[in-house]
C-alpha cells in the first residue's frame, strides 16, 4: 500500500510539472519573442494564454511602457496570427509587427504619448502543432470554425487553445482585433457568417475606414461574407460580435516579403483609425440562414 500511494504522489507531481516546452518551427517564433524582451525590458513581456491540447504553452508579448502587468486602465489593441499553421506569411507578419511596434516605441518621441495610453498583445500562433507541421488544421479541426456566433451555439470550443483565447479575450477589453491569414490581398470585417444581412450596425464606418486601410498597400477589402465567402464560428466575427472590438481579418497577398512589409503600416493605419473604445453597435440583428457547405473552406 505504502509503495502505491508513493506511485500515486509521483504522478500527481509528475502532472503537476507537465509543461511541453517550444518545438521546431514554433520555437524560432519564440525565440524571436524572448530576444524581443531581452533586447527591451522596459517595453516588452513575453507569457503563456496557457498550454493547448498538447501541453505547449501559448505564448504572447505584451508591448507597452508598463509591460510587466497588464494595465486595464490603457487602451487594449490585440493581434492574433496562425489560426491556419499553413499560412506561415502571416506568423512573419505578427513578428513583423512587433518589430515595427517596438521601433516606434524606441524612435519617435511623437508617438510615445498615443503608444504610452496603449498595451497591445500580439500572440504569433494560435495553431502550434499546424505551425510546426505546415497543417491548416490542428488535431483535425480548422480552428477558425471554433468560435460561437451568433448563429453557431453549439458544437464550438473543441480545442483548448481557441479556448484558451476566448478565456484571453475576457480577461480585459480590447478596443482592436487583426487576425492574419494568406493568401487573398485583402482586408476584410464582419459579418462573414451564414446570414441574409451580413451588415453590421458599423458598416458605414468599417467601410470609410477599410478604403483608407486598403489605399496603403494596395489590397481590396470589404465585408467578409461578400470579399470571400461565408463560414461560421470564425474568430473575426467572434471578437466583434461578443466584445464590440473592431475587427480587421487580414489575408496577405502572398506572404513574400515585400507584401508583408507593405501591410505593416497597413495593419498599424487600422489601430490609428479605430475608437479608442470597442463598439457598442455591435448587436446581430438580421436572421442566421443555413446553407449547404457552410463548413466551406475559406482562406
Ligand atoms: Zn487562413
């Protein structure tokens, strides 16, 4: 008995410390990620969402002028890359960003009073085991059909790292929302689900502000049911529909790059032009239609 309840301890310690430490391509990612901190403490902190259904922690980096805790009092800009691990363009442009954000931070005296009210996390790859295996999918589901919606109430939340992200998310407001993907060019807003009104309340204003995004690269944008296609229980429709964050889905050119330095600014534009609020029109209001193949593939 004395040797089992010894066996029984060790697993529970051994579970305890289970943590999955970064592989293969995902590890580069955060590398990069901690040599940001290193080479900027005083601006950057690189932490876990949580860990995923492998037990790989989800890592993020908060950039701010207060970056050791989150400050709820600032405005919250967010960014989120690698739903789609074979869409590795848009992981380079969530790096990208960072860099651009901390050489603002570092070298325009100009834009430290906006930056100094702002925090901004930026986590690079949703999708780890996709990422690390050039794989759309993650343990066989797309994790951009994984979110509810307004018309999706069941059947979402099968992975625990878009669980993770939802938990995230509720954690403190976030005024802006990119997500990135490849490869259309263009830049798109909700609704992009199943619906017979795919405009929002804000269509107006998500149009005037797009035309402005899209004249900086060169992209065509529009609502993401009409630019694409519909699908349900995508992340961009989500953020915007549960928490009034104006939200930007990015699909890169072609992810050389040319195109990823040219959405930079691009990306950087839409925060600029975004209330310092989320929205408060942000209510479904028209009716969910069901058609055959809403599980059709979308970039
Ligand atoms: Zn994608």
């Amino acid at each position: 008995m004395k040797n089992l309840n010894i066996f029984l301890l060790g697993i529970c310690l051994a579970s305890l410390s289970y943590a999955v430490a970064p592989t293969g391509r995902y590890k580069t990612i955060y590398d990069q990620m901690v040599a940001f901190e290193t080479q900027n403490p005083s601006l950057a902190k690189v932490f876990s969402i949580g860990a995923n259904d492998d037990g790989v922690e989800m890592y993020a980096i908060r950039i701010s002028t207060s970056p050791q805790t989150m400050d709820k009092s600032k405005i919250g800009q967010f960014l989120v890359a690698t739903h789609h691990g074979n869409e590795g363009g848009s992981t380079v442009l969530a790096v990208e960003f960072m860099k651009d954000l901390l050489n603002r931070y570092k070298s325009d005296e100009l834009w430290k009073g906006k930056l100094g009210d702002t925090e901004w996390t930026i986590l690079p790859v949703l999708n780890i085991s996709g990422y690390n295996a050039n794989n759309r999918y993650e343990h066989g589901n797309d994790p951009n059909r994984d979110y509810p919606g307004p018309c999706t109430n069941s059947g979402f939340g099968k992975l625990k790292s878009v669980r993770n992200l939802i938990n995230f998310l509720g954690v403190r407001s976030f005024a802006g929302s990119v997500t990135t993907h490849g490869y259309v060019g263009n830049f798109t807003y909700p609704w992009g689900f199943y619906t017979d009104n795919n405009k929002t309340l804000d269509d107006n204003k998500y149009r005037e502000m797009f035309h402005k995004i899209a004249d900086i690269n060169g992209y065509s944008f529009g609502n993401s049911g009409d630019a694409i296609y519909p699908a349900n229980g995508c992340y961009e429709d989500f953020v915007y529909w549960k928490h009034g964050s104006w939200s930007l889905l990015v699909e890169l050119l072609n992810g050389s790059t040319n195109d990823v330095a040219s959405t930079v600014p691009a990306i950087s534009e839409f925060f600029n032009l975004i209330d310092s609020t989320p929205s408060s029109k942000n209510q479904f209001q028209a009716n969910c239609t069901y058609h055959r193949g809403a599980d059709l593939r979308r970039e």
